[in-house]
C-alpha cells in the first residue's frame, strides 16, 4: 500500500489572477511563476506549487485553511 509522504500542491478559486498574484507578492515580494495564463498561475514552491484558478464557484469561506512554512516567520 502507498505511503503519504506530502503534497504536490495547493489550489485556490480566486476572482482575478493579478490581483491574487498580487496578493501574494505583498507578503513574499516577487514570485516565481511555473506557468500562467489568462486562467491559471501556478507559484512555485520548490517541490510544490499553489495553483491559482480564475473562475471562483463558491462564496469567500472564513474557516477553511491551510499552514505555509516560510524560512523567516518574522518577517511575515
């Protein structure tokens, strides 16, 4: 049987791709992308991505989430 070793990556429903990218760039600064489209970005993060989707189905939720780790939490 399989054994869980990770995650490849996270996907977000966002409203709008620039302002997402954006968003992001505010708290980590310049990002690297692995791909982006008029639909998708996808922010790399070394062995995993987060996956932004333009096309958001589902109103904004207060209590879904999901923990980063960051090499400088401080400065968060």
């Amino acid at each position: 049987m399989p054994r869980l070793v990770g995650m490849n990556h996270i996907a977000l429903e966002v409203d709008d791709i620039d302002e997402a990218l954006a968003f992001w760039e505010s708290i980590f600064g310049p990002l690297t992308l692995r791909g982006r489209g008029r639909q998708m970005a996808f922010v790399d993060m070394g062995d995993q991505f987060l996956a932004l989707a333009r096309g958001r189905t589902q109103p904004a939720d207060q209590h879904r989430h999901f923990g980063l780790v960051v090499d400088d939490k401080e400065a968060v």
